[in-house]
C-alpha cells in the first residue's frame, strides 16, 4: 500500500490525483472538523470522498489515504 503522501492514479483514466484542500465555510481555523480535503483527477475531474479534520495537513492525509484505498469500478 502507497504511503499517505503517495496517491494511486485515478481508477477512472489513470491520470494524476492532486489534493485539494480548504477551510470548511462558517468556520474559523482551530475549530473541530474546520478543514475538509478531497483527491481530485487532474485528467478526468473524479474526485474521491472529503475528509474533515482541525489542521489542512491532517484532512489532506485522510483523504489522501481514502483516496488509495477505494474500491476500483
């Protein structure tokens, strides 16, 4: 299994996946769950699940991890 810093390419076309990260709307740095990160296909848009977390590093980890660990179609 990749590392959380290695993504899997896209189950859909094979491109490459890049995190994409923000601070939630409502929400104020330090807060619980105030940042939210998704993996998204650079070729083909697919975008894999948004993971929630208090610090951008912790939510593009998890959601780099959800990303390598899906189910291929």
């Amino acid at each position: 299994m990749p590392s959380d810093r290695t993504l899997l390419p896209c189950p859909f076309c094979g491109g490459q996946g890049y995190p994409d990260a923000e601070l939630r709307k409502g929400c104020q740095p330090g807060e619980s769950g105030a940042y939210s990160a998704s993996i998204r296909c650079r070729s083909c848009a697919a975008e894999g699940p948004w993971a929630k977390a208090d610090i951008p590093g912790d939510a593009v980890r998890l959601a780099s991890r959800q990303w390598n660990e899906r189910p291929v179609p």
